[in-house]
C-alpha cells in the first residue's frame, strides 16, 4: 500500500459545476466532513453565508482516487452544520478578511451508496514533530502542498508551508495528511500568503487547520472516527476481555452494543472476539467505550481481571481514558472554568515530568494528562488529579462549575476502578494546600506560586528590506490561557506594529501587579531589527508611545533546532552557578566563537561588543549554542561598552534582566544630554527558562507557550 493510500481512498472533491471550488474527507460510509464555507461555494452561495441548506439543496462531488469521472450527490446534514462565525459563542458573522474565526464546519451525506474501494479516514490530533500533506481540490497530486505546524491557536492550527509552495483557496475543506503517522490531523480553512515584494524563501506561506478537538467540539453528533490500527498490546487485551466475557453469547451482545455506540456496522452472528477488538481499536475513543460497556453489561471477572483489561488498553490506546461523552462534558465543563493557568496545572500534576507537553487551554491540558498513566504509588490518575485542581481552584468563582467537575471527577473514577476514597483523600489534601497561609513572613518554597507577569507576544514576519511587516499578536496572563489577539495580514511599518501593540496592552491585557512583558519573535536572521527602540507617533495625548522605556522588550527566536536546544537544557542546569561572557572583535570569526561557546558551557548570559556588522553572526551563534540571554548595544563597542553591561547583568538573576535593561534605556532617554549613556539602543535577546524555547522538530511545542 502507498503511503497516502488511506488519504486518497477518503479524498473528496467538491464542485462548483465543472470546476473544483473545495476538498472534504469521508469519515463515515455515506458522511462527508468539509468547511461550510466550502459548500457555500459549491452551492452558489456567498462564502460566509450562515443560513442552513435547504434540503432540496444538491452538492455535487466526486472522489478523484477511487472514481474519478463519476459525480455524486449529498445533502447537508442539518444538525452538522456549523457556519463561520466571529467568536466561539454566538452568530456573529465572519468580517471578510479577519482571522480566525470559529466553527467552519458541514457534513454532507451522500444520496448512494460510494463507490467501491471508499473508505473512511483515520483521524488522530496533530503534533509538532511532524510534516504534514494537503491536497488541492481536483485531487491531483502535482499541486501538493507539505507543511510543518507550528502554533495552536484554539481552534486552529497554524503551519509553515515548506519549499514556497502556493497555497490557493482550492485546498479549503481538506484533509490534513500526517504521513508518519497516517492520520488526518486537521482540516485545511484558510491561508496567509507571504507578500509579493518578499524574496524567495524570505518567510514561509502560513496555512490555517481546524484542529480535530474543535472539529469534535463543533460537531458533537459525528460518529467517532477511525483511527490508524493499533498493534501493541492487542494479544493482551484479547486474554484480558476472554476473562471478562464469558461465553460466544456474550461476545455477540457486547460486539453488537459497540457497533451501535460506534456508529459502525455489527459483524452480527459473524462477530467473534477479534473482531470485537478490531472494532474497538480502529475507532477514535473505542476502547474506553469497550470498556464501559463491558463494565455495565458483563459484571463479571474479579478486580485482578479487571485491573489487567484497564492495563492492557491502556497498552493499546495511551492516550484514550475517556469515553466520546465523558470528553464532551469535561470539555463543556472546562469553557467555564477562568482561574486555572493550564501551564500551572501541568507543572503540578506533573511536577517531575522531563517535558512538559505544550498546551493552549484547560481541554488541551486535559487532552495531555488523558496520555500520562499513574505513577508508582498514586492511586489517583493524573487526568483526575488535574480535574481536582481545577475545582479546587474555581470554586473561588462560585459553586458552578465547580461542584459538576466533583461530580464528574466521582463519576469517572468510579467507572475507571479508581477508589472514590483516595478522589477525596486528594481533594482534601489539594485544598488544605490551596488554604491561605497565617499570618507571617510570605510563604516560600516549591508551594509559593508568584503571579506571571501579562506578556504580549509579536511574532513578525519581514519582507525582504526588513521595513514592512506582517504579524501576529498573542496575549497571556497569570490564569489565562494565550489568545490570539491580533492578525495583520497586509505589510506595515513598525509605527503601525507598535500602535497595534499599544491596542492590544489596552484592550486585552490587564496590567496588575506587574508591567507587561513585550516579546518579538523573529527569524534568527532578522535579529538585528532594532525593535526595542520602536516607537509610534506622537499623535495623542499621551504622546508617543515607546514599548522600550515603558515596557520591558525583549527579542526571542522562531528558530531553533535539535543541536541548540540541548544546549539550551544544559545552560538552563547550570544556571545557579553560571559565569558571563563576553564576545568582541576577537571572536567575530564563526569558528572562534562557536569554540567559545563550547568551552564556556555553562555562560547563561553572553555580552556580544563587537562592530555592528559582526552582530547578526555572533547572535546566530549563540542561537545555535542554545544561550539563554544575549545583551549587546546596536551601535557602540568597545571595553567601557563591555564593563558597563558586564556590571549591568552582574548579581542580576536571570529573571530580573529584561527590568533592569528597561531601566538603563529608560535612564538614557531621561538624560539627553548624555548622549553617551549606554542605555540607548540596548538589545536583549531573552529566552530564559521560564519562557520555553519555540517550536523545533523533536517536541510538540507552541510558538506562544512561555
């Protein structure tokens, strides 16, 4: 079989009359899943169109790889349909040209039956550690478009489009092919295309997806879908499930209230325990609904058998503890839920984890959790644990949702075999923790939990003069998920960068008890930007506006690889007892100064002071060397430039330095008349580690995570 045989057997066209308007994928015998707006298009429709297809309301479509010149017909499925809209809540409509927006979903079910050789896709969530495919409309596979995905941006994906491949509207409604793992990740919405004047290869064309947890989320009454078959830990669950069903009656009943759960055909008096597996382990949430299944209609077999039947599906699905309606109202549960900072959550469910998985919300938290087993000794699972946590810490809010996440988390574990006194026995040991402290000297130690400072993220994209941008602005606060705040699509100036900063300081970041922290994020050649020095006009009140003295800037970057972030781990280890260095005129050559830096393993913070020009090597050299924090002044060098940022950063914690190079521009702009302070045009390079590194290709990592 091709690799991209399960893909092509699924890919669907649809057709505008004789031109291809849109792609879907089918994930049921007669259920095609696309984006509405791609029906609005095969219709005649204005793209954003809301209202609901008439029934009468024909799509024709045609599945290229398996019957190329026979055309079908399918009807909107009515209560699947979810037109574009502006919010998650609500039916705002979409403003054209804005991004993202929400919902952008239609499941079309065919008049016939399809064509012989059609199968439906499997599905599984994206990673980052993968390329992935998309086809355009027509099937064909010369248009091919392959992508890396870089950011979640709830509920969308956003990917780097390799090898500047063109990315038209064609390819909307299709599947999101991952190759290694064969599996549609995602479903293409929409594109951002790199600006014509950009060089080649200047900046990567961003394409959207709609993820499969907001396709799950938007869609509730789509069958399950399938999932690559699984191999590990079959054989165990079929001696596992032999002590549990007794008899060939047994089997047939319980085989036959899977299918109907499922969505799937029953095997019928075919039906026999391998079959019941295989149906089991080929849909998305299968086994836990085998399970309590199992649970509910054959009470029999002792607590050994029924701990081995958990740990043999556990074997074969890691990442599948719940049930499809279980995973629906914890998320419902989880849209109420404000306080909880999914990044806290993790590090205390988690605390001694190598890696932290990288998450945008409290489902996507939840989703991570569902794939970590118990540890030795810890009678609750982790994903209860973090359910716990969150009611513990929203009950602050009120009673509501709370006391329903109790009750589910009871619920849940009373079906998984969990022992409902260790839920409470936990429950009460996170609350007593949780309790305000007495009177005294503030609390310290690994329990004290300080406020993050609120962050506005810039991820900016270039042209090729360096002095028109597009870009992207992210927000983050203590017990706030990220949020994308702002898409600016068509090339600005830096004016207009920091006036969409100020926008955003103003309208989405409550700035208490600490000021913002404004971070760039630029390609590893377009460090050189002096963006900490960029102000907007001076056109109001206020006067102008400069990020710089009045917010801490600092520059991060989008690049790094699997070389520099082991680096980056053993800088982070030796942080307590760290040493400075300094690189001048004499470690301009790359080759001296990659040497320095791996004799000095251990520097957390390098001083670059050399001529201006040496600045874009040195700094990619300390990329690649996985440094933390880079400081260096844009125009003087010298050894007075050196002593002065030496004793800038010396006794500073890596914590404090992005403050204290704040206030040494601040002091500069307060002293015009010393036009040699070396406050003005200071530049920090910061990715300490409380801000993890950007996405790179061994670990499921987000641009926007901290």
């Amino acid at each position: 079989m091709a690799p991209d045989t399960p893909l092509q057997l699924s890919f669907a066209s649809l057709r505008h009359g004789e031109r291809a308007v849109g792609a879907g994928v089918l994930v049921a015998e007669r259920l095609v899943l696309t984006c509405a707006h791609v029906v609005n298009s095969a219709l005649g429709r204005e793209r954003f169109t809301q209202d609901t297809p008439a029934p009468g309301d024909l799509v024709t479509l045609r599945l290229p790889h398996v019957a190329p010149a026979r055309d079908l017909s399918a009807r909107v499925v009515r209560e699947m349909w979810v037109p574009p809209r502006a919010g998650a809540a609500g039916r705002e409509p979409v403003e054209p040209g804005r991004l993202p927006y929400h919902g952008d979903l239609a499941v079309l079910e065919l008049t016939d039956a399809p064509p012989e050789g059609a199968e439906p896709a499997p599905f599984l969530q994206h990673n980052y550690a993968g390329e992935v495919i998309a086809l355009w409309a027509s099937g064909n596979p010369l248009p091919t478009v392959r992508a890396v995905p870089r950011v979640s941006a709830p509920p969308w994906i956003a990917l780097d489009v390799l090898g500047g491949a063109q990315v038209t509207e064609g390819f909307s409604g299709g599947p999101l092919w991952d190759r290694e793992r064969q599996a549609v990740v995602g479903l293409v919405a929409a594109v951002h295309r790199a600006p014509e004047t950009a060089a080649p290869g200047a900046q990567p064309t961003t394409m959207y997806a709609i993820s499969v947890p907001a396709i799950e989320a938007e869609l509730p009454a789509l069958p399950p879908s399938a999932v690559p078959t699984a191999r590990r830990g079959v054989q165990q669950l079929l001696t596992a499930l032999e002590r549990v069903l007794k008899g060939r009656e047994a089997v047939l009943a319980c085989e036959e209230r899977l299918a109907a759960r499922l969505g799937r055909p029953s095997a019928g008096p075919a039906a026999d325990l391998d079959r019941l597996v295989g149906l089991a382990v080929s849909v998305r949430r299968g086994l836990p609904e085998l399970l309590d299944l199992v649970r509910d209609h054959e009470p029999h077999g002792t607590r050994e058998d029924w701990e081995r039947l958990r740990r043999a599906a556990r074997t074969v699905r890691p990442g599948e503890y719940l049930t499809t309606r279980q995973r629906r109202d914890l998320a419902g549960l989880l849209a109420h839920c404000s306080r909880t900072d999914p990044r806290t959550l993790l590090e205390r469910v988690l605390p001694h984890a190598p890696e932290l998985p990288a998450v945008t919300g409290l489902a996507d938290a939840m989703d991570a959790l569902e794939g970590f087993g118990s540890a030795a000794g810890a009678p609750v699972p982790p994903l209860l644990q973090g359910v716990v946590r969150i009611a513990v810490e929203e009950r602050a809010a009120g009673p509501y949702p709370a006391e329903d996440l109790d009750a589910w988390a009871e619920r849940v574990a009373a079906r998984s075999g969990v022992d409902e006194a260790a839920v409470s026995q936990f429950r009460a040991d996170v609350e007593a923790a949780a309790a305000p402290a007495p009177a005294g000297p503030a609390a310290t130690g690994p329990r004290a939990h300080a406020p993050v400072a609120p962050r506005v993220q810039v991820e900016l994209l270039p042209t090729a003069t360096g002095r028109r941008f597009t870009y992207q602005i992210w927000t983050f606060a203590d017990g706030q998920p990220h949020r994308l705040a702002l898409v600016h699509d068509a090339e600005a100036d830096s004016e207009q960068v920091v006036d969409d900063i100020r926008r955003v300081l103003r309208t989405e970041v409550r700035e208490d008890p600490e000021t913002a922290l404004v971070e760039y994020f630029l390609p590893s050649a377009w460090l050189g930007l002096d963006v900490d020095s960029w102000e907007s006009p001076d056109s109001d009140e206020d006067g102008p506006f400069a990020p710089g003295i009045t917010r801490r800037v600092v520059v991060r970057t989008t690049e790094r690889s699997r070389e520099s972030y082991a680096g980056w781990k053993q800088r982070t280890a030796a942080l307590p007892h760290a040493k400075h260095l300094v690189l001048d005129h004499r470690h301009t050559d790359r080759k001296v100064a990659r040497a320095q830096l791996e004799v000095h393993r251990d520097a957390g913070t390098v001083i670059v002071c050399c001529a201006p020009h040496h600045h874009g090597t040195l700094l990619r050299q300390c990329v690649q060397a996985g440094v933390h924090t880079v400081l260096w002044h844009r125009a003087e060098h010298g050894e007075h430039i050196a002593q002065d940022l030496l004793a800038l950063v010396d006794g500073t914690d890596h914590a404090e330095v992005p403050e204290a190079v704040r206030l040494e521009r601040a002091k500069a702009m307060a002293e015009p008349e010393s036009a040699g302070h070396h406050g003005r045009r200071l530049s920090l390079l910061y990715d300490a580690p409380d801000h993890r590194p950007p996405q790179l290709a061994p670990d499921a990592w987000v641009l926007t995570q901290p």
